[in-house]
C-alpha cells in the first residue's frame, strides 16, 4: 500500500500508479501495471508487484563507459579458468595466462620482504610490545623494518584501522614531499601540496569530476591510452580529444597536431579543458623526452590546459631511458623563461601498484599538485572527504615505496636483491617478447623504454579480416580470441585503448614468469597465419 500525505487515504499500488501518472502527466507509470493476481492476506489485497530496475532507467553514462583490460576477452578467460578448475584436461592448455592487466603478484611477482615486514607489524601492533631482540632473533624482522613501523604507527596517530585525515596522513606526505625533491634534483616539494589516494585511478577520478563540465568540456588524451581516462570521460558525459602517438617514431608525440587538436575543439564550441600525459606509456612503453614534455607545457600555457600527468610506471625504466618527471621540466621552464610558464597547472600521480612494489590490492599512491589555485584545491579537499580517507596501509606502502632502505640499514642488502631480480626479470622477458614479435611475419613491434607493456601492430591476412567480420569482431579482438583459446594467453585488443584507422594491435603485458608462453604463442602465430594465409 501506498501512503500520500494529500488527502490521508491508503491506496492501492494500482491506484497509486494511476495518480503518478495523472499528477505528472505521463503515461508510462500506467503502462507499467501488471496484471497479475496476487494470492495472500487480506491486507495485501489489490496490491500488484512493480518491475525490476531495468537498463532504460540505469545512468545512461555507465551504460557507455568500457573498460577493455577487464572487457570480452578477459571474462572469456575468466569462463575458460573455471572450465579448467572443473576438469583440467578440458582444454588445450592447463593454465590461463593473465597478459592482459599489470597485477605483478597475481603473477607470482613476490612482495618486497621490508615491504611486508613493516605491514605486518602495523597491522599487529602488540608484536612491537614484545623485546625488539626477541623479534630480530626470530629472523622474522629487521630491526630498520621495526623502527620504521613504529615511526609510521606515531605518524598515523592511533590505528591503520582508524580513519585517517582525507589528505593523507601528514607524515607520510612529507615523506613523499623529501621522495620528489630529492628526485627532481632538489626542485622542492611541499607536503601540502600532496594528496594520498587509493592507487592513481581514484585521483584521476577526482580530478575528471571536478574538471569536467559536460559535453563541451574537452580532454586530450593520447592515442594509445589508457581505456580509464575514456570511461571516466564517458561517466562526466565530456568530450575525448584523441591526439594520436607516432608508432614509427618510438610512439613519439607531435606537438603540430595536438595543437590543431586544441585548435578544432575551440572552433567546434569546445573547451579543451585537460591534458593527460602517460609517462612512461601504457600500453606503449614508451619514455617521453624533455623536448617532449616541453612542447607539451607550451601548448599548455597557451591556451591554460590543465595537465595530468601518470607517471606511475616511473621505475619500470629499461638500459637505454631516462625518465624526467613533468613536475622538474615545468620548474626548469618556469625558471628559463619567466612569467610565460607561471600559470601552468600540473597533477602528477604515482602509485604502489607498479614499478617492483606491485601491491595492486593495496590500492596506495599519491597526487601531487603544481600551480592550482587554493579555490580549487579545496574543492578536491572536498571531494577527497566525500570518500572519508584513503586506505591507510595503502599510505603506509606510499611511504616505503618512497623511502626504502638506504645503505647501511639492515634491510638494504636484501631489498636492493630483490629490486635488482624483479627489474631484470622484467627486462629480460620485454627484449625476449619483443625480440620475437619482429622475428614473426605479420607483426610489428616496438622497443619498450618502460612500463609493463608491449603494443605491436598486427599486420593480419586479408582471410582473417574477414572471418572477423563474419563473427562480428573486430579482427584484433578475433586474433585475441583465438590466441586464448589455442594458448590460455589473455591479451587486450588494441582497439580498446585506440588507434590509427585501418591498423590492428594488442596489449600484453611482459609479467608472467618464464618464457615457456612467449614460445607458445610464438607457435600459435605461426599456425594462424599458416590457416589464414591468402
């Protein structure tokens, strides 16, 4: 039964309807009647059942957003691992190998021992009130790895299950602050000038929110991109401004066509609002140079684009890079050419999730604010308190992902061995993958600078174009699907993260141990272009 304050009368959910639909002026709340009997207690009587929530009346922006690491081809993969669980000769292969998403510990990439040591004893502080020669003794903890959880416990105050504040905790922010000033060659950070977040997403998720207005707010973004920036332009219903990375120069960018890009979006009524910046790139790998980022701040100054720049894959940097970070090169052209670059605003974003530390799941990482107004910095404030803190082990790995063991700690041997065994694992499975992808015909592949990834063109036969389009796929996500269900290898098609009309890519991922699935899918490939050679 329905209750209406006007007249005070009981209603019957029939007669309820009816009235909505007169009061409003629609007739939809009367079509959606149902004609069904309902048998119960008298009090129910005349009472009908509404309909389920359907798509129509979900946010019509949600419906848009996709995400393509976590798109067809993955849950493909998701059905084909339970298949497996259920009988494990079921298919061609006896495991699904996950290329498709960065999640190192997913792939067997361990934790940093300090890493963990710290965490544990934040997570159990009454191990600390046992004697500090007990636990060492044990061979369980370091007593660098003791002292640091102790200062991180009078840091966050009380509990890491407590709330802490929506910043972030002071302490660890000016951890962070000493991190990139050192960094940056003492280009000074301030801690106040630092939010923590839940990973990088949650800052690029800020930072959308608050900047885009609508349709006619633009946001450039760079084609390959990351498909979190495309979905959070869908769920702010604003406008993409693909501009598009040179593949044959490295995946280089051209400032002549991001600012014809900026120039058409002005002349089309919309405001070019944002620039985001992948650096080193996902799913490229590529490593931008000063002259680069230069150009880029230029533009930038010119026409008052703010500028995002992600650069949490600022440790995956292979022999042959350097990476500069956006925050040092805008502070060297502040100072070589006063007054032009003063009003540039940059947010620089990190996170635990990559590099070695691979906590994924920890959900860490921190934003840095450069040239933003304290008008608008209160409005991220607010919209950070919205979600009441981030997560606060998640900032305690912030810290030690910034400030980890230095020489002479008794943690530092051990931590710079098994820095030194992700990074060159990491390495030698990226020159190994790349090395076979341009030994193979129909692909083409360039060397990765950094990052996780690997994005090679996919020259395919002109039969397997068109078996895709008789499935009703496109033909990198058709070379993609039939690379899993031949090999267990999951893969991203290229077309969910863009690119040039009329090429075809994919994303893997260079994480999985070994190279025994490099070589499968090097046999796979072979195969496919035996089957579907013109």
């Amino acid at each position: 039964m329905v209750l209406f304050t006007r007249p005070r009368t009981l209603v019957s959910s029939r007669k309820a309807l009816y009235l909505i639909s007169q009061r409003y002026k629609s007739s939809k709340a009367e079509a959606h009647l149902h004609h069904i009997h309902f048998k119960g207690p008298k009090e129910l009587d005349g009472i009908y059942p509404a309909e389920k929530l359907g798509l129509n009346e979900v946010n019509e922006h949600v419906l848009k957003a996709k995400y393509a690491v976590r798109g067809a081809i993955p849950m493909l993969a998701a059905e084909l691992n339970a298949k497996l669980k259920k009988d494990p000769r079921s298919l061609p292969f006896d495991n699904i190998v996950s290329a498709n998403i960065g999640n190192p510990q997913h792939l067997k990439q361990k934790p940093l021992t300090f890493y963990r040591q710290v965490l544990s004893l934040l997570q159990y502080p009454g191990l600390l009130e046992e004697n500090e020669k007990v636990l060492i003794d044990s061979k369980l903890y370091q007593r660098d790895a003791i002292t640091r959880a102790k200062k991180l416990l009078n840091d966050i105050g009380s509990s890491v299950g407590a709330y802490s504040s929506s910043q972030g905790i002071q302490g660890i922010r000016e951890t962070v602050a000493q991190f990139i000033t050192e960094r940056d060659g003492g280009e000074k950070a301030y801690a106040d000038d630092i939010f923590l977040t839940a990973g990088a997403s949650s800052a690029v998720s800020y930072l959308l929110s608050i900047l885009c207005k609508g349709p006619k707010t633009g946001v450039l973004i760079p084609i390959p991109q990351y498909p979190l920036y495309t979905a959070s332009l869908a769920l702010n219903n604003s406008h993409p401004l693909p501009y598009y990375l040179d593949e044959k120069s490295g995946w280089s960018t051209n400032p002549m066509e991001i600012e014809e890009v900026v120039s058409n979006a002005i002349q089309e009524n919309i405001k070019p609002s944002v620039l985001v910046v992948i650096n080193p790139g996902n799913p490229t790998g590529a490593v931008l140079s000063v002259e680069d980022i230069s150009q880029i701040f230029t533009i930038a100054a010119k026409y008052g684009i703010v500028v995002i720049a992600d650069e949490v894959y600022q440790e995956n940097i292979f022999d042959g890079a350097e990476f500069h970070s956006m925050k040092k090169v805008l502070r060297q052209l502040q100072k070589n050419h006063p007054g032009v670059f003063d009003n540039v605003q940059l947010a620089s974003l990190h996170s635990t999730s990559k590099g070695v530390s691979g906590e994924c799941g920890q959900r860490g990482g921190y934003m840095e604010l450069t040239g933003f107004s304290n008008e608008v910095r209160q409005v991220i404030l607010k919209l950070a308190s919205i979600s009441l803190c981030p997560v606060v082990t998640g900032q305690a790995l912030v810290d030690l992902m910034v400030s980890p063991p230095k020489p002479g700690d008794e943690s530092y041997e051990l931590d710079q061995q098994e820095r030194k065994s992700i990074h060159e694992a990491l390495a030698q499975r990226a020159g190994k993958l790349h090395k076979t992808f341009n030994s193979l015909e129909g692909i083409e592949c360039q060397k990765p600078e950094g990052a996780m990834y690997l994005f090679p063109k996919l020259l395919l036969p002109f039969k397997a174009v068109q078996a895709a389009e008789h499935e009703g796929m496109s033909p990198d996500e058709f070379y993609c699907r039939k690379l899993l269900e031949a090999t267990g290898i999951c893969t991203v098609p290229g077309s969910g993260f863009g690119q040039e009309p009329g090429t075809y890519h994919l994303r893997t991922t260079f994480l999985a141990p070994g190279t025994e699935w490099i070589e499968k899918w090097e046999n796979f490939h072979r195969a496919f272009y035996e089957e579907y050679r013109q």
